[in-house]
C-alpha cells in the first residue's frame, strides 16, 4: 500500500511541472516575418502549387514554404493537429469535417474550390456505355465513405441502378467492393483480378498508358447528368487554417489566389516543366504528365464566394447520404472565405 | 474459510479493477485536458459510441466476420504448425529442413507480408493469409518447445516396443504438451485478432471490424474509432477466456 501510495505521488510530482510548464513558455515574440506553410497531398492537388514550388514564389513580409505531403487524409489531418501548415488543399468534405471538429479551437475556411472532379470509371471492356452495362459486374473503388464511394453511390441512387457491397452481384444489381488505395488496385486491374475500378488522376492515366484500360466513365459527366448541372462537383479546395485567417494577411490571401489563377494556365502550357518541378519536390507519381491527364484534373481556381453554391449543394447530397460525412452537419456561412 | 474466500476475491477481483480504474480515469482526465474530441474522446463518450453500435446490425456482421476470419486462419496455423512440431519432432532432418524456412517466416518484416498478400489476394481472403503466416512460427516453435520437454527415455521406450504412430500421438504427445501448448494457443489466438484488424483495415474487407475502424478514421469519428477498439479488446478477451476454461477442464480431467 505504502508503495503504492509512492508510486501516485511520483507521478503526480511528475507531471504537475509539465502541466504548468505548457502555459508558462512565452509565445514567441511578433516577428517581423511570418513564416507560412502551404501543403498539398501527393498525387494530382500537388498540381495547383506547381508554379510557385517551380519559382519559390514568395511575398513580402512572408517566409513561405511550399510541400507536397503524402500520406493520404492521415497525414493531413497529423499536419493540422500539429499546426504544420497554414494553406492546405484537401477533399472538399474533409475540410467541412475539419471545420466541425475543430469548431471553438481553430478556424478553417475554404478559400477556393481547385478541382472538380478527377474520378474516372476504368475497364478494359470498352464496349461500355452505360452504367446499366455494369450490373452483375464488381465494381473497385478507393475511399471507402469518401468522395468516391460516396459520389458514386449517389449516382447510382439517382439512376435507380441497384448496387450493393458484395463480391457476388447478382444480374440485376452492381456489386461494390474496396481497396484502400490505387497501389493497392492497380496491380489487380493489370492481372485482371479487377474488372472495373473507380480511381482518380493520375492512377487513371497510368491504367491507360500501361494496362490498356479504357476509360469508360467521368464521375464528373454522371454528376451532371444526374443533377442536371455543368458544373460537376468540387471535389478538392484549398483551406486556411488558424491565425492566416486573421484580417492583417488578407494582402497574403489575395496573392495567393492570383498565383494560383496563373498556375492553372501555367501547369496548362508547361506539362514537363510543371512535372520536372514536382519531381523534385517528392512528387511519387510515375506517371508522364500530359495535356490529356492533365484536362482531366479539371484544375480551375475558383474562390469560395463564386464556388459556394456548387459546394453547399454538393455538401448537402454528402450530409443527405450519411452526415458524418461532412462532419454530422452542413458547415455555416463562415465556413467560406470572404476576400 | 469465509476470510480466505474474501483474500482470494481481493486479490483477483478487486486490484485489477483498481488497475482499470487508474487507467481509465487517466484517460478521463487527459481527455479533459485535452478538450478535443477529435485527438481524444473521452472514455464516456467511447463506451456511449459502442453501445449505439450494439443496436446496429452491421456491427455484429462486422464482429462476426472479423471473429469467423481469425478462427479460420488459426485453425490453418495450428493444425499446419502442431503436424510439422510433431513431425519434425519425430524425424530430425525434417526438423534441420523446416529450420530456416521457420526463420525466414519469423524474420520477414509483418509489413511486407501484408502489402504483398493485398496486391496477391481478395480483399476477404487476405487478411486471412496474412496472419496464418505470421502466426504460424509462434505456434511452431511453441509446441515444438513443449515437445521438447517429454521425456526422451519414454519416446525411446514407445519406440522400442514399436507403438504404432497414431497411439504414440494420443497416448503421448497430446497430454503431455496439451497444457503448455494451450498457453501459446492463448497468446496465438488473441495476436491473431489484432493481426486480422490491421489486415482488413488495409484490405478494407467487407464485413470487418477493420473496415469500419478505417471508415471512421476517415471521417474523424475518434470516439467511434475508440468504441470499435473497446469491442476488439472485448473479443480477444472473450477468446482467452475460452481457452482458459478449456485448459482448466483439461487439468481437471487429467
């Protein structure tokens, strides 16, 4: 007993000086630079900072740092616990899911919507035409319960096709099953374990180029065609994250979305430069960059007060299929950046 | 009697309940300090999560399943892994064959079997395999071990009257290492679980634990995650305890 009541009281010595010690370091002083992290995910978002990784664009009074992260949604979401980074580009219901958790003790706001979608249905049948084609048949996706799971799942809704989590479909229904992610998918594909897969840019070039698949669907085509929209869906947006947001860097924001404009047309002209450049950055893509691959990114910048309503309708059909996608509810007005 | 009964109760009741109430109410209290319930939800809001998993019919498949995959793929590894004991234990150069092989098994890093077992398998098979082989040279030279430990002069002895192999098995092998092999079943049985978990997670396989625990990462329901993990503890101590009362039956009935 004694020792035991040794025991809790060295540990309570133990940590009560690191408890305190947290609220007594200093905040580090005003500086007169203000370093700022930009973070883009591995894969096709890194090309919406191509430009400025290619120039180290950088603005005045600033230090900026520009990365490529990979590691999926994890290593987003460890870099915004971790306060890593200030600008980020991320799918645009993990940022609706970010501003929910993290509501009363950090702010994030979408500042721009940069690409639509990039999902393409793949297969080596390239007498598909339509989705009806597809019943009886197992169809592969990435992102179990986001954007591609989810998207897809909703068109199928809208088209009244039966589908069902399975790897045994029956005639009149499409079976559903997952990979966690493209590495993982694409070996299947090429041996032929996989028929048909959902994946994103660049996995779908790739597919293409290597394993003759043919791609057989744009996601972004059936949204439109199922919402009677041109516009397709927002899937991935840039973010900002805590003290950015703060009105004294809004000359910072605003710079940040003319280069980004310009780096649409830029990446647009300069395909091997914009590769070379990402290259050099740890961008872990094998695959060539070119016009095509690149057009199917569909790459725009679009700031949040224009992409609002194509976004909040597209968080509504998220939220209507299962809330936790978006966080457990629909993120309010402040949740868009006003410039 | 009555005092001894208590002392017993006392020791084996009442301090482990002291040890999970030290952790849990560190969990609590770091979980207020924290405030976040995205880094860390607190151990009410877990168990509140689980519960609202019970009334759920997928939660069950998906326990289920997981339960169904790491009984399967055990009883794979146990049945290959307690033949070739007792075969190599009876031939030596069988044993001096399977040395390195056992090795190469014991030393390839966990992660590799899995990524490469991903891009061989379907996503239900997978896991399975995955953790058939890694729990394979556990079990090997658990019960090879045991094995060891019978008397040599009674296997020279059974061997010089010629008892026939399959008595030899029954008569001998099988008490005699029963009860030290059923502690390495234990520990086999609930690594097993864990293995299954991080193979589906990967593998997203459909109705698992795994793919459940991936989704809610995804969606980053940490308290939901939390509940999920609170079950998988719940079920490898559920298999433990099985074997725990299948070896005091054993002990008994000896």
């Amino acid at each position: 007993m004694k020792k035991l009541v040794f025991i809790v009281s060295l540990l309570l010595i133990i940590s009560i000086p690191l408890i305190l010690l947290e609220g007594c370091i200093p905040k580090e002083e005003q500086s007169e630079i203000t370093e700022i992290n930009i973070s883009v995910p591995d894969g096709a978002p890194a090309l919406a900072i191509a430009k400025m990784l290619k120039e180290n664009s950088q603005f005045e009074g600033y230090n900026i740092s520009y990365s490529i992260i990979t590691g999926g949604s994890t290593a987003i979401n460890a870099a915004v616990n971790n306060n890593l980074v200030d600008i980020l580009i991320a799918p645009t219901n993990l940022g609706a899911i970010l501003y929910n958790r993290l509501k009363g003790s950090k702010d994030i706001k979408l500042i721009a919507n940069v690409f639509n979608s990039l999902l393409y249905i793949v297969g080596k049948d390239s007498s598909v035409e339509s989705l009806e084609q597809l019943k009886g048949k197992i169809v592969y996706t990435i992102g179990e319960g986001a954007t591609p799971d989810l998207t897809f799942q909703y068109i199928l809704d809208q088209k009244e096709i039966m589908y069902r989590v399975t790897d045994d479909p029956s005639d009149d229904e499409i079976g559903i099953q997952y990979e966690s992610d493209a590495s993982v998918l694409l070996p299947k594909l090429n041996s032929g374990l996989v028929e048909y897969a959902i994946l994103g840019e660049p996995a779908v070039t790739k597919t293409i180029n290597s394993f003759g698949c043919y791609e057989l669907f744009s996601l972004n085509d059936l949204w439109n065609e199922v919402t009677e929209t041109t516009e397709g869906f927002p899937q991935a947006s840039f973010f900002a994250i805590g003290d950015i947001l703060q009105p004294e860097h809004k000359d910072l924001l605003n710079w940040f979305a003319e280069n980004s404009m310009d780096n649409v047309d830029w990446v647009n002209n300069n395909p091997t430069l914009a590769q070379e450049t990402l290259e050099d950055n740890g961008w872990a893509t094998p695959v060539p960059l070119n016009t095509e691959l690149i057009s199917r990114c569909n790459m725009e910048y679009i700031s949040a007060e224009q992409a609002k309503n194509s976004i909040t309708s597209y968080l509504s059909v998220l939220f209507e299929m299962n809330p936790i996608s978006v966080g457990g509810s629909l993120p309010s007005d402040d949740f868009y950046y006003q410039g | 009697m009555k005092n001894i009964t208590s002392k017993v109760l006392l020791k084996n009741i009442l301090w482990p309940l002291v040890g999970l109430g030290i952790f849990l109410t560190t969990w609590y209290i770091a979980a207020s300090i924290i405030n976040l319930e995205m880094i860390l939800p607190s151990p009410v809001e877990s168990f509140r999560r689980l519960f609202l998993l019970f009334e759920k019919s997928y939660f069950w498949q998906a326990v289920l399943g997981t339960l169904t995959r790491s009984l399967i793929s055990f009883c794979i590894s146990f049945v290959i892994a307690s033949a070739l004991s007792i075969i190599s234990f009876v031939f030596e150069p069988i044993k001096k064959i399977l040395s390195p092989l056992v090795v190469l098994l014991r030393s390839v890093p966990t992660m590799s079997i899995i990524l490469i077992s991903l891009i061989w398998f379907k996503n239900a098979v997978a896991p399975m395999v995955i953790s058939a082989i890694i729990t394979f040279p556990i079990l090997y030279s658990g019960f090879s071990s045991s094995l060891q430990e019978i008397d040599p002069k009674i296997v020279e002895m059974s061997d010089f009257y010629r008892v026939p192999f399959f008595r030899k098995l029954f008569n001998l092998f099988l008490p005699y290492v029963g009860p030290s092999s059923l502690t390495t079943i234990q520990s086999g049985l609930s690594f097993n679980v864990k293995l299954i978990i991080a193979a589906e997670v990967l593998a997203s396989t459909t109705q698992s634990m795994g793919r459940y625990m991936q989704v809610s990462k995804v969606y980053l329901d940490t308290a939901e995650l939390l509940g999920w993990t609170i079950m998988a503890i719940l079920l490898s101590y559920f298999l433990e305890f099985v074997i725990v009362v299948i070896k005091r039956m054993i002990i008994r009935w000896k």
